[in-house]
C-alpha cells in the first residue's frame, strides 16, 4: 500500500494512551492487547515500493521503532515498583498474542515454510534491542532487561539461530552477574530456555542444565536459589540436586521444596526407597514448625496416591529404616486423623501377618498410648491371650527357618530364604514390642505370656536382636526386679548346664551366681577366677568349647540387658554377684575383642549400680582407656577404648569424683578424669576417641561437675583449632555445648569471661603461625564468638541462679588492661578495642566497676595513647557513650579518694608501673573545654613534637570522615555470629600434641609492663612514623576533604555538645545519628 503519513502518524500515536493504561491497572490489559495488535496489523499494511530493490516495511518499522521506545521508558525504573512490572506483564501478553495469531494463520494456510512474519520480526527487532543492554553499567538497566527477555522466553517462538545463541550466550553472562536480582532473572530465563532445548545441546555447548544446578546449590542469594527451584525442571538428573535444597539455609527455600517441587510428583513410586526416606526424615525433622507441617501434609497425600497406609508403607523400608519409618507414621496419624478411623486390626489380619501390618500395628498402639486413647486401644487389640498364642506361631515359624538355615550347607546361600528369615524376626520383634503396653489384669494371659517369653529367651536358637525384646516383656509382666533376675539367672544356669561338661572343676556352686548364703561372697580373687575358667576350657574338646563360647556369649547379652533394665544398686541384688565372677572377669582378659568388648561393659553396668565395685573397677577403666598406641600401626578405633570412656565418664555423673577414688585412698578423682581426658586426645588416637573425649566432659561441665576453667578454655581451643576442622563429631558436639553452657547460667558466662583474653591470645597466637595451606576463623570472630556467649542480656531468666549484667563490663576492663601491653601489635590492639561497642552495658553498674574502667581508659589515652586512628575513634566513642550514660555517677569522682580504697591496690598497683611512653603526658585532671574545636587544637598541639620528630614538617592530618569510613569497613558486622568454617587440608597433627595449641591457662591479666627505654623509645617513634599511613579506598582526596566538611556542617546543626568528646568523636557521633 502506498505511504500515507497523515494516516500512519495516527495509529503510531495511538499507542503511548495503551502503555500509559496499562501502567495503572492489569483489569485493562486484555483490551489493550487486542486494541495494540489491531495497531500493528494496519501498520504492518503500510509499506513503500522502492523500484528496483522492491518494497520498504515503513509501518513496520514505525510501530516497532515506538514499541521500542514505550519498553525503553521502563528500563531505568528499580524493582518494586508496580507500574514497571505491569508494563512487563502487558509487554509479554502482547508478544504471545500475536505470536499465536500469526501462528494461526500460517496453519490455517497451510504454509510450512519458515517465512518471517511481521510478529516475528518485531520479536527480533525487541529482543536485539534488549540485548544491547545485557551489559549496561546501570545495574537496575540490566535487570529490568533481563526481566524483559525472562519474561518473553514461552511467548517469543522460534528465532534465528544467530539471535537465539547470542540470546543463550548473553544468559549465561548475566547469571553470574555480581548484583542478585539480574542472577535472578537470568537464571529464570535459563531455566525456561533449557525447557525449549532438552536433548538438542550441542557437545560444544555449555550444558544449561549443569549450569543451573550449579546455581542452585552455590549461589549466595537466597532468591536466586528459590528461583532456579522453583522453575527447574524435575528428573531423574535434577532430582538429587533438588532435595539437597531440603538442607537450605533458608527455610522459605526448604518450604517450597515440600509444598511445590516435590507435591507436584505424579506419585511419590518415581522416588527411591531411599529418596523417600530422606523427604520423610529430613522433612519431618526439620527446625522450623513450618516447615514440618508442610512435609506431614505432603506424607498425608502419599498415603492418598497409594491407596492407604499399607500401600504406603510398603514404599519405605521398614525393618531398615525402623526410626524413620516410625516418625513417619506417627506424623502421618497425628496431621491425619481421619486415618486412625480406618485401621482395623480383624482375625484376617493378624492371621496374615506381613512385616508392614505389624509395624503398624504396634505404632498404632504407641500412638494410641500417647494420645491416652484407651477406648480406641481395647476397641481395636485382642485379649491377651489370644495374641501370645500369635507370637507363639510366629515364633515357631521362625524356629523352624532357624533350623533349616543351620541345616543348609555354608555354600548354599539362598537370599530368599534370608529374607523370609529376616521378615520373620522383624514381625516377631514388633509383637514383643506391642506386648509391652498390654493389659496383664487377665491373670490366665499374663501366665502363657510369661511362659511363652521364658521358653524364648531359654532357646541358644533364638536371634540375638530378640533377646533384648523378651527381657522388655519379662520386666513388664513380673511381679518386681528381683523376680526378674531371679529368672534370668535360671535361664543362665540352664544355658551353662546343658554344654558344661559333668566332670567341671571349675568354680565351685559356693562361688557361683545365685548363692547369697554364701559367707564368702563379695570376697573375689580374680587371678583364681580366670585360672579356673582357662582350666575348664582347655578341658573341653574344640566342638564343646565352640559351643560353650556361644553359650557365654548369650549369657552375657542376657547380663548386659538385664543391667541396663535395673533401677536399684547392686547392693539390693545380691543375686547378680555371680555377673562379676562368672562372667565379666573371664570374658576381659580373653582373647578375642568382642568377649572384652563385653566383659568391659558388662562390669561398667554393675558400676554403675555400685558405688564400691566403681572404685575398685577405676583403674582398669582408665588403663583401657588409654592403652598405648603400637608403634607404626594405623589410628584404628577400638569399641573396647570407646566403651571404656563412656563408662569414665558416665561413671562420673553418677558418684562424681569419689566414683574414681579408692576408700581410704587420697581425694584425686577429678584428676583421674582430666587425665583420662587429656590423654584420650593424643595424635595417636582417632579423631573418634577425642569427639568423645569432648562429649563427655562437656556434659560434666554442663552438669556443673567440672568447674575448672583450664577445662572450659581447652574445649574452646579444641572448637576453634583448625586441626579439628575434619573431626565433624567434635565440631558438632561443641557448637552445641557453648551457647547451652553459657546461657543457662550466669556463673557459667562469668567462667567464659575469666579465659576471654587468654582463649582469643592463644587464638591469636595460633592464626599468626598458620600455614599456607590452612585456614581458621579470624581472631575478630573469636572475639565477635566470645562476646556473644558472656552476653548477660541473653542468658536464661531464673530463680536458682542469680542475674549477673556487669560481666561485659569485666570484659571491657580485662581489655584495656590488655591494651596497656606496649608490645602488643597493632592488628591485635585495633581488634581489642573494636570489642568494646559489641559489649552490653546494662542501666546500672557498681561504682567502683565503673569508676575502675573510666580510669583505666583515662590511663590508657594518657601514658598508652593508642597510635591506630581506627583504634583511637573506637576508643573515644566508647568512652563517649559510657560517660554520657552514667554521667551522674562520676561527676562526684575523686581518684584521690578512690585510690585510699583497700579493694582498689591493686589497680593503682598496676597503673603505677606503667609509664607513659609519650614525650608530653597529658595531664589527667586537666579540665576539658566545652568547645570542641578548642580541645581537639590543645591535643594536636601537644601532640605535635611526637609527631613531627625527624622530619622537616609536620605529618598532614588525615580527615576525620574518612577514618569513619575506614573503621566501618575494617569493623566485623554486629549482628553476625561467626563459626568456625569447614575446610579441606592437608594432614595435620591434632591439637593435643603441639605445644602452640595448647590450652590456656585461666590465669589474671594483670600482668606488668616494664616502659623501654628513651633511646628505644625514640627509635620506635621513628620508624613508627617512617611508616607509611594507611591508604583510604576512595581515590579522590577532593571528595574525601567535601565528605568531611559536609559531616562537620550536619555536626553543628544536629550533634549535641559533648563536654567529654573530642571534635572527631562528636563528628562521627552525629553521623551515626543522622544514618540512624
């Protein structure tokens, strides 16, 4: 069609009203595409001919040259904003509509060649527009473009293959963009890119589906992850990366994981059995309340897809994964209860017992127990002695495969046979557990129960995994402790009877288990015991001693599960005394590990239930957990030295000390237990042995057992030293142990203040000697790390312990203390006193407390004027606040009267033997003027000869803003709480053995500082200036000098007057206000 101007000007006009309607409301939106669309098909009509050549598109051209422009006006605009987005939402609504339309009409036609249309053109005319602005300066420019193409990715169609890898190209850029919000939306427009090309990459290519994954499980930024996870597409290769989000520490990411990724599976049979067992675990045990109710309510659809709780629980491994598969069910009954009222336990199910009805039998019960459900409960099982006469089938079925199995040849190994077995004890282990909460009022029940259980736990046939279950059974149904270990003693003496041959001449019926008229019990001789036991094996031909050791071996899982069921001492059970002889001494000093491995526990059981037995057993318990290391032999860890710890320890906590100490003997048990810690970490030992070590003595200072504050500082030194970083158990156990230890009681952040410098000196100390290959965490977080754990405002609230709030201010005074040390190195000094605005300071602090810290700072500025202009500004701001806070209770202060005070010697002791390493001391008691510019002119000026010593003028003054800035920058976060940072390294010898990691001693920091020198002093001065000053980030001295008047200009209109600041501290104390 020829030009018509007039014509053509009025439809491009038409189109700023429609973008300027759609900025205001997405209700208009649908009428503006098709109004906008109509614009486009009647430009789209104007064209020019050109002769030779052919036609030129100029309504083309003019429609996207001003649809260009209108998505242009938008670009500039930061995110938040509505009438932006809206225009984007318009901008893709349109693009789709006439991609579709054209669409339409090409299929209409019939047409399958790849013509251009006019709507494809204007997407490439757009999209290589937007493109330009992939590597805009302006980061709100790159964003909102990237949002653009994001946006149009499912409406743009095909593309030219030159455009789409220049599209793909620029993508990947912008996805690793330093600003989050481009990350964002470049990483939403991969992932919906990588939809349209699944299975076409070319080898050359970076994979899309790699990249995003990365993505997913490394970048910072929390809406970038939650962007990727939410538009990446699931399989089978994406599905592992998906739930490692489930750990997220982000808990809206670990949300949505539950609520969107995962409820969008058609049914939850694509996952694994092990995948399964991961949601249910990880999801229901989450930390945030939220985020378990999401993952119980994904579990309850679960069970809808499969058809009911059988179905489901067939899809978890029940008889594996026992724990998981319990908290799943029980989550399941507890967010479902519409699904109790579905379980009914008939004849045909108890007479078709699988392993999946019977764990669901026996949770139901433990639920309904839980719920106090007891109509529901006697509704639902059978009387008592109908279910013995179950377990007694189940029970002789399994005998039966038992005893196949022992018949079958070793090399006929058949894996259903296993199974069936497997099942079997499994079902069994599940009645025996529901056994436990049924009723034994029904006196006949309770006897063919009791006979039933007896019989079981009699047979040398019988599953080990079993015998633990029957003595749970037998507790219940017997009338008291002593009918208990009457009986297990009877089961014993018939397991030994039936293998111990007819002429025994071991140890005599007098010395046996079970005679307690025997005059001479208690009285043991163990060289006598073993003596015998040795003679009555080596008597036996090899089958019987074979058989007689599996006998022992069942005895003692007999033992040791009755012990640890028993509430009374040994004293009250005289019955058990034959354990020691007949058991325990024989099976310690035998060969084979596992019979010590029992024998060690097994005496640990009987210690623990008595006080004497403990004290005579002690010195074996710790040689055994200490056993010296062969030479040139693997750090293998042995369950005997790891059983023998515990029992120490536990040891401990049940008599304390005297549990370790002989009668009569001297008082040294709490040094028999820091011995036994101590060396339980030598390099020599696994990391294994020391997780332990710690775990045991932090639950002893968490008890309040160990108070000593070497121990506390050791356990902190163990935490931070990067040897442990590979030692997860220890690191875990710990990051627990200090905020609880801590927080629960005041006396505990009183001992945590006392090894404050001596911990972060050591720390210091230690990350000045790391080596390349190390890392730690930095000397700034210790301290960030320290503060946080003495913080009085975070410890709990409670009657038997006594509120202590001036902890922090001990800190304050053990740091200027510290400050007062002339060698103490820069770094170390500026990390000390930017402490000082992290501590707390509560509303009211003793007087002398206070007085002593305004003093010493005094001091400090006087006679150790701190030479660091972060340090110093720091300093003074904290003196600052401290000095307009408790203004009232030093203006009646008097040193002189402060110094006759019989408590306070020994601070004018250690004030008096510091001199000032200062050319011109300032005097103490000289008056400060109000005026600000006035004092600050009076210490430049008697500051001066210092500074301008050896040279010919004067060291230019650097502004004071621009030290403010320095000292943000330098400063730590406050809201930050440091961790030690995981790491990979080389080998490296543990902490216990190098001398540089050895635990500080808790000892005062008072420590006197000799003065140098005047030569020496001079000579320091010298190179102290000769060094050059520290360089400032900005780059421009102009803009530093105009920050600097601007922040003196807000001082004087908004800063109050400070009498007791300095022109630089009341300067950044108004910016401080005026950023607040």
């Amino acid at each position: 069609m020829p030009v018509s101007v007039p014509r053509l000007s009025s439809l491009v006009d038409a189109i700023p009203p429609i973008f300027m309607q759609c900025q205001n409301s997405l209700a208009n939106h649908r009428k503006n595409v098709v109004a906008l669309a109509k614009i486009h098909a009647q430009t789209s009509d104007v064209w020019e001919e050109i002769p030779p050549r052919g036609i030129r598109l100029t309504g083309e051209k003019a429609f996207n040259d001003k649809f260009i422009d209108m998505v242009d006006r938008i670009l500039p605009i930061k995110k938040g904003i509505a009438n932006a987005d809206r225009i984007v939402k318009f901008v893709r609504a349109f693009i789709e509509h006439i991609a579709q339309k054209a669409a339409q009409e090409k299929a209409e036609a019939g047409d399958d060649d790849e013509e251009e249309s006019p709507a494809s053109r204007l997407v490439a005319s757009l999209l290589k527009h937007l493109l330009k602005g992939f590597n805009a300066k302006d980061k709100v420019v790159r964003s909102r473009v990237v949002q653009v193409v994001a946006d149009l990715i499912f409406a743009i169609g095909e593309l030219d293959e030159d455009l789409y890898s220049h599209l793909r190209a620029s993508l990947l850029e912008r996805v690793r963009d330093k600003e989050s919000h481009v990350r964002f939306q470049a990483a939403i427009a991969l992932a919906r890119l990588q939809r349209s090309e699944e299975g076409s990459e070319e080898e050359d290519e970076e994979n899309l589906l790699d990249v995003l994954t990365e993505v997913l499980q490394f970048d910072p930024s929390p809406e970038v992850r939650h962007g990727v996870l939410t538009n990446l597409p699931v399989s089978p290769d994406t599905l592992p990366v998906i739930l490692t989000r489930m750990r997220d520490q982000e808990k809206s990411i670990r949300r949505v994981v539950f609520h969107r990724v995962l409820a969008g599976l058609p049914s939850p049979s694509v996952l694994t059995i092990a995948q399964r067992e991961e949601i249910c675990n990880v999801g229901l045990g989450d930390r945030e309340p939220t985020v378990r109710v999401t993952a119980a309510q994904l579990i309850g659809t679960w069970v809808d897809k499969v058809g009911g709780i059988e179905g489901f629980l067939k899809l978890l491994d029940v008889s594996a994964s026992n724990k998981v598969a319990e908290d799943t069910l029980s989550a399941v009954f507890q967010n479902r209860p519409d699904l109790t009222d579905e379980v009914d336990f008939d004849d045909k199910f108890w007479a078709e017992l699988t392993p999946e009805r019977a764990f669901l039998a026996r949770v139901f019960v433990d639920h309904c127990k839980a719920e106090k459900d007891d109509a529901r409960l006697e509704a639902t099982l059978p009387v008592v002695t109908a279910f013995a006469f179950r377990i007694q089938h189940e029970y002789n079925a399994l005998m039966q495969l038992v005893t196949t199995q022992a018949e079958r040849q070793d090399d006929e190994e058949d894996e259903d046979a296993e199974m069936e077995l497997g099942d079997k004890i499994f079902i069994i282990s599940e009645l025996l557990r529901l056994a436990v909460n049924l009723d034994y009022a029904d006196e006949t029940g309770r006897r063919k129960t009791f006979a039933l259980i007896r019989e079981m736990a009699s047979a040398e046939l019988l599953p080990e995994d079993l015998v633990t279950r029957c003595l749970d059974v037998l507790r219940v149904i017997s009338a008291n402790e002593r009918e208990l270990f009457m009986l297990i003693v009877e089961i014993i003496h018939e397991l030994r009877d039936a293998v111990r041959p007819s002429d025994d001449s071991g140890v005599n019926d007098d010395e046996s288990m079970g005679d307690e008229e025997n005059p001479n019990r208690g009285v043991i001789d163990p060289q006598k015991v073993i003596a015998a036991s040795n003679q009555l094996m080596e008597s036996m031909d090899p089958e019987t001693r074979a058989r007689w050791e599996e006998v022992n071996l069942r005895c003692l899982t007999l033992s040791i599960g009755t012990l640890e069921r028993v509430n009374g001492t040994l004293e009250d059970n005289s019955i058990l005394d034959g354990l020691l002889t007949d058991f325990a001494l024989p099976a310690i000093y035998q060969k084979h590990a596992v019979w010590r491995e029992r024998g060690v526990t097994l005496l640990g059981l009987m210690c623990l239930i008595s006080k004497n037995m403990a004290q005579k057993s002690a010195q074996l318990f710790l040689s055994q957990a200490q056993p010296e290391p062969k030479p040139n032999t693997p750090k293998v860890v042995t369950e005997i030295q790891l059983r023998a710890l515990h029992l120490l320890f536990d040891i401990v906590m049940v008599f304390h000390f005297s549990g370790l100490e002989r009668e009569g003997g001297p008082k040294d048990g709490e040094a028999k237990i820091l011995h036994a810690f101590e060396g339980a970490l030598r390099d020599e030992y696994p990391p294994e042995i020391h997780a332990v070590a710690c775990e045991g003595m932090a639950k002893l200072m968490l008890s309040g057992i160990v108070t000593d504050e070497n121990v506390l500082a050791r356990l902190v030194s163990l935490f931070l030293d990067p040897g442990t970083v590979d030692n997860q158990a220890l690191r875990q156990c710990l990051s627990y142990f200090f905020p609880v230890y801590c927080y629960s009681s005041p006396t505990n952040q009183r001992r945590m203040q006392k090894i404050f410098l001596n911990v972060t000196e050591t720390m210091y100390d230690l990350f000045d000697e790391l080596e390349e290959h190390e890392e730690m965490v930095t000397p700034a977080q210790i301290g960030l790390m320290l503060v946080d754990w003495t913080d009085p405002s975070k410890a709990v609230k409670s009657d038997h312990h006594q509120s202590d709030d001036t902890i922090h201010v001990d800190v304050a005074i053990d740091i200027v203390r510290a400050l007062f040390d002339a060698e103490m190195l820069k770094e170390r000094r500026k990390s000390y006193v930017q402490l000082l605005s992290k501590l707390y300071i509560p509303e009211e602090i003793d007087d002398d407390k206070l007085r002593t810290l305004m003093l010493l700072i005094s001091y400090l500025r006087r006679r150790r004027p701190l030479r660091d202009t972060v340090a110093k500004n720091a300093l003074s701001r904290f003196e600052t606040s401290i000095a307009k806070k408790f203004a009232p209770q030093l203006e009646a202060f008097n040193e002189e009267e402060f110094r006759e005070l019989q408590q306070m010697k020994e601070l004018f002791e250690f004030i008096d033997t510091v001199e000032s390493d200062a050319e011109e001391e300032i005097p103490l008691d000289q008056p400060r003027r109000s005026n600000s510019k006035t004092s600050a002119r009076s210490r430049s000026q008697s500051a001066a000869p210092a500074s301008q010593k050896g040279r010919g003028k004067p060291k230019a003054k650097a502004p004071v803003e621009e030290t403010i800035d320095e000292e943000d920058e330098e400063e730590p976060e406050e809201d930050e709480q440091p961790a030690p940072k995981a790491r990979s390294k080389s080998k490296r010898e543990p902490p216990a053995k190098q001398s540089r990691r050895a635990a500080p001693a808790a000892k005062p920091r008072s420590k006197k500082v000799a003065p140098p020198p005047e030569d020496e002093e001079d000579e320091e001065d010298e190179e102290e200036e000769g060094e050059p000053a520290p360089r400032s980030k900005r780059s421009t001295p102009s803009r530093q000098t105009q920050t600097s008047t601007s922040g003196r200009k807000s001082n004087k209109s908004s800063a109050p007057k400070i009498e007791e600041a300095s022109e630089a501290t009341e300067t950044e104390d108004s910016e401080e206000d005026d950023d607040s």
